[in-house]
C-alpha cells in the first residue's frame, strides 16, 4: 500500500443504511468538542434486537408519531443521551459519557417499568412463570443497544476510545496494518451458532445455511444470548469474560466497558463502525478447525476492507458488501443469521492516498472451496 503525504484536515465520511424492509435501528453522532471545538467525537450505536418486548413498552412505542422497535428506541435514547452530555461539557472522559448515557437510559426505562426487575416488565402470567426462576432473565426483556464512541484529538494525533458490544472501531496505517482494538465476546457465540447450524445439516442435507438457522435448536441458542448482557452469575457476581457489555440501563455496564488510546501517527483513517457494516466472515474463516488458520483469515479479510474503504470510501464499501450478501442469499459463502444487517459507519480520513486498485495490490477476500 503506497504512503501518502498528511493533509493539515481531517475529512468525515458517515454512512447509514438501514436493512431492506425494515426500520433501520443504528444510530450516529459526530460532535465537536474542547474549549474551542478542536477535537472531534464520533460514534457508532446498534440496537440490540430485544427478545421479549414487555407489553407496557410495546404499547409506548406503538403510539409514538414514528414507530420504533425497542433495539431502535434504545439506540436513539443513547445517542440523544450522548448529545446533550457533549454539548453541556461538563463528562469528557469517553468511558464516562457511555456510563452517563446508560444510567439516562435506565432512568428512562424506570419511568416506564417503575423498576428493571422482571416483576415490573408487565409479561402475562404464564411468560412471568417461565422466567421467575431466574431474576437475571430481565436482560432478555429490556430495551438494549451496543456502541463505540471516539475522540479524535488533532494536538496529540492520537485516539481515545470507549466501547460495549459488537460495534468496532478500525484504523489502517500507512504501513498496511490494521488495528481493531474492540474484541468482542459475541463473535465467539456467532460462531457457536454457526457450527450449531451446521451440525443440523446431518438431518436436513439438502437445506441451505439460511434455512438452518432458523431451526429452533439455533433460535433457542440466539434467545439465551439475551442473558449475557452485562452478565453476572447466580450470586450477583459480574463476569465480564463470559458476556458483552450493552447499554440496557444497568448498573453492570461499568465492568464491561472497553477503553484504550491509540497514536495517530502515520495512520490513514480511523472508522467507527456498526457490525452490519463488517465484511462477513467466510465459510472456511468460521468452521476452520486450526485456530491459526480462522486468524490467518481474520487477518485477510480485515485487510480487504481496509482496501476497499481507502479506495472507493465507505459509500463504494457498502456497495459491494451489499451486492456480495444478495449474491450469497443462502447464507453458504458467508455463514450468518441475516442476508443484510443496519450498517453504519463514520470515517475519519486522516491523510490522502491513491486510490488502490489492482496496481497498487488491491486484495480480494478469501473465497471458502
């Protein structure tokens, strides 16, 4: 990948497509900040689908003049929350403003319920009797979101980051490196879905990958995904190695919050990024047996969309995610649980480059055999 030479200014790209069909439940924000708005702030929010709407939230949003999906009502409650702390700058630190705006949104939701407690959610009876065993399956029923805010700081040329879920944030520097610092734990369970799903394909041969997904061995598996929302154990104890941070208005958050800082120096862009917005992993990525093959993939795929938005931007990006998921509508090529995601992204370009193309080494993604 060729250098390139530093522009003095940054330039911002934002896209946001909902899914085809549906309300586009993702959320943005780009904001200045500091005393003389020298740095900038940016974020990228995805409603998480909630697994049981309580009845009294339901009828909310269903009279509400524009009808929202609790995932969507979440996510827009979050990113108003963001907006207001960042205007009134008094909570700078980015961990800070993700726990601020996920107590505004438990305060929200508390207005509703009266209490987060499966008590107050108002489910009839006979789906309160299924639950009641287990406090901790409220997280199935409250309204949640995921997001990954940044803070762009020209005087330091440096980074600092915030995150809970499965958004991203994702830099390329001038040496082809990529870094995407926000690991998320709810890859591994896409994956235990995946092979979950595969191990159907012994019973049903002849049913394509967008089919088994839909078995309820899968469906059971993709529910249960609820309860690792800032998970804890049966004694109250937070886990953060066995679940994923989401903004749902709980108290827990705190123990799932990723932070960390990255030097600028040299870098192309910096993206932040909805995972509707990620190349899919392929077959061969997911059901890899060698761990070191999976990464080696990883690795390669992560590459390829780094190339493909230094080139074409994250508008010519999506155009050719969306054209390989529509070609791939059996889910075979890329193993997954929906044909399109909500895909949002911003972009902070950082220096100017050619365009790549197949002179410049431009890479494909791994095709699975």
């Amino acid at each position: 990948m060729p250098l390139s030479t530093v522009t003095p200014h940054p330039s911002l790209e934002i896209v946001c497509d909902g899914a085809p069909g549906r309300l586009n439940e993702d959320a943005w924000l780009v904001m200045q900040s500091g005393h003389l708005g020298e740095r900038i702030l940016f974020a990228a929010i995805d409603g998480a689908t909630t697994r049981l709407t309580p009845p009294p939230l339901q009828r909310y949003l269903n009279a509400l003049p524009q009808k929202l999906t609790p995932a969507a009502y979440a996510a827009r409650v979050v990113r108003d929350a963001l907006t207001r702390l960042i205007a009134d700058g008094v909570v700078t630190d980015t961990r800070a403003l993700l726990l601020e705006a996920n107590a505004v949104l438990g305060r929200t939701l508390t207005e509703r319920f009266g209490a987060l407690t499966l008590e107050r959610m108002g489910f009839p009876d006979e789906v309160y009797a299924t639950l009641s065993h287990d406090p901790r399956l409220v997280r199935l029923a409250l309204p949640a979101c995921v997001a990954t805010l940044a803070e762009y700081d020209p005087a330091s040329n440096s980074l600092r980051w915030a995150h809970a879920g499965d958004t991203a944030l994702f830099v390329l520097y001038e040496d082809g490196r990529v870094e995407m610092p926000t690991a998320a734990h709810t890859a591994d369970f896409d994956g235990a879905l995946a092979r979950a799903a595969l191990r159907l394909r012994e019973q049903h041969p002849g049913q394509p990958f967008r089919a088994l997904v839909e078995h309820p061995e899968v469906r059971k598996l993709n529910l249960n995904n609820g309860l690792r929302h800032n998970y804890v154990d049966k004694h109250g104890l937070p886990q953060p190695g066995q679940g994923v941070g989401v903004l749902d208005g709980l108290s827990e958050l705190r123990y799932f919050v990723q932070t960390g800082t990255l030097s600028l120096d040299r870098a192309l862009f910096v993206c932040v990024l909805t995972d509707g917005l990620l190349w899919p992993a392929s077959a061969d990525e997911v059901f890899a047996s060698d761990a070191d093959i999976a990464t080696a993939l990883m690795h390669e795929r992560r590459a390829f969309m780094a190339d493909q938005i230094l080139a074409h931007g994250l508008a010519g990006y999506l155009a050719r995610l969306r054209q390989a998921e529509r070609e791939d509508a059996d889910h075979e090529q890329y193993p997954r649980i929906k044909t399109h995601d909500d895909a949002t992204g911003i972009l902070l370009r950082l220096n100017r480059a050619p365009e790549a193309g197949p002179e410049s080494g431009e890479r494909e993604p791994a095709e699975p055999d």
